[in-house]
C-alpha cells in the first residue's frame, strides 16, 4: 500500500503545467473537461491557497470520526486529493469510500490512479454521476471539498439537510468553499490579495482574469454566516472553521 502512494505522490509532481488561459481566447463557462484533468494537479495547488494543508487535516479528522460498518462520502471528489489521504491514514483498518464526480475526465483519472495504488478494491467505490442523485446512507464522515460552490444555489439546502439525515450521531461534515466577505472593503482587499497570491504562483495577469470570467457564472461563493445558517438549519449541532487563507475557508459541523 504504502508503495503505491509514493508512485501516485511522483506522478502528481509530474502532472501538466496548467496554461489553460496563457493566451487571450473568447469566454466560455470554466468545464471540468479532458484539458483541465490534464493540469488539475497543477492548477489546484497554485490556486487555493494551504490546499494541501486542507487535504491532510481532512484526512486526520476522517481517520478520528470514522465508525467501523459505516460510509464516507467525498462528493466532488476530482482526482482524488481527499479520497486517497483518506485512504492513506485509514491504511491499517477496513473501511468504506465512495467517491462521487460527476466529470468523466475526472472520474476517468482517478480510476487509474486507484488502480496504481492497489488494495482498494474492496474499500474504494468510484461513481460517475450528479451528486444530487447520490444516495447517502450510514455515514460517519462526508466531505464537500470545494464541491458546493459550483452547485447552484438552489440545490445547497437540500444537499446539505440530506448529508445531516443520513450521517450517524457523531458524524462529521467537512467543507471547503470559496466565500465572500460582508464588507466590501475587505473583501476587495481580500480579492486583491489572492491575486497576489496566484501572481506568486507563476499565473499571469491575463490568466487570472480569463480564469475569473470563466469561473463567474458557475462558482457562485457565498457568505461564511449564510453556510453556518444552512448547517444549524439542517440541524448540526455546530459549526467552526478551522482553517481560513483571505477568501478561502475549511468548516468542520458535528452532528
């Protein structure tokens, strides 16, 4: 097992160098498609800021609130970041993921890389599909990993409200969202400063604001107060970030 995660560590630092939106093109809306899996290594790291940070505190709280015969969730799982440093810290017990995308590119990728590890087959379910259509039962940890800001806001309750149904007493949501700020100053300053960040990370001018307009109409981020009203609603018993960077937080809520 252990072997497996150094060759999948490897081919993560041998991923594409995302150029996506290096030269000028006409705006489209930002797709999970074949061109972005191909970078998405790259991109993630260099756009989120402390994303790994996020990935390996996730992985400790699964390895803490995980119950044996129960389900953890990643929904919006990408390549797999969450899945398999879950993966990796639960090595030594018997569990039971199921990881949700619904980006065949994606879902196509992480097939290969679970297949790359080995000894998943029994532990590790992949699902293709629309993770409104996801039945959700007997879960101990779920994770929404910068997965609730690209759906629409209409859908957010609902989803949310169904994780808190189906999780066991003592079970645990993670999520990671991109928000906004109630002041408009902070939050311009906010914007201005992960700019700064990705600027750091070798991403251009014209990249940043191509990206920008191309991820307008599909990640739609939300207040951090409107999240906690969403999960008390639902009926979590609390929520707390525990991880923030300017306008990017990781929340943990407790059922």
């Amino acid at each position: 097992m252990e072997n497996g995660y150094v060759v999948l560590s490897l081919s993560y630092r041998k991923s594409s160098k995302d150029n996506l939106f290096k030269k000028r093109m006409p705006q489209d809306d930002f797709v999970f498609d074949e061109q972005v899996a191909d970078v998405f290594d790259d991109m993630i790291v260099r756009s989120i800021p402390g994303y790994e940070t996020i990935i390996s505190m996730i992985g400790k709280f699964a390895k803490k609130h995980y119950k044996s015969e129960s389900k953890i969730y990643d929904l919006g799982c990408s390549l797999g970041g969450v899945t398999f440093e879950i993966c990796k810290q639960l090595s030594e017990s018997n569990f039971n993921l199921v990881a949700i995308d619904n980006s065949e590119a994606m879902i196509g990728r992480l097939r290969q890389r679970k297949a790359i590890i080995g000894g998943l087959e029994d532990k590790v379910k992949i699902l293709c599909e629309d993770i409104n259509d996801t039945i959700i039962e007997n879960a101990s940890v779920v994770i929404l990993n910068f997965t609730l800001q690209f759906l629409p806001i209409k859908y957010r309750n609902e989803l949310i409200e169904r994780i808190y149904n189906n999780l066991i007493p003592g079970g645990i949501l993670v999520l990671s969202e991109k928000i906004v700020l109630d002041d408009e100053n902070l939050n311009s300053l906010f914007i201005e400063m992960y700019h700064k960040f990705k600027e750091a990370n070798g991403y251009s001018e014209l990249e940043i604001n191509q990206k920008r307009l191309a991820l307008e109409n599909i990640l739609i981020p939300e207040l951090i107060s409107t999240h906690e009203k969403r999960h008390v609603s639902a009926g979590f018993r609390s929520f707390e970030v525990w991880f923030q960077y300017l306008n990017f937080v990781s929340a943990i809520s407790l059922k």
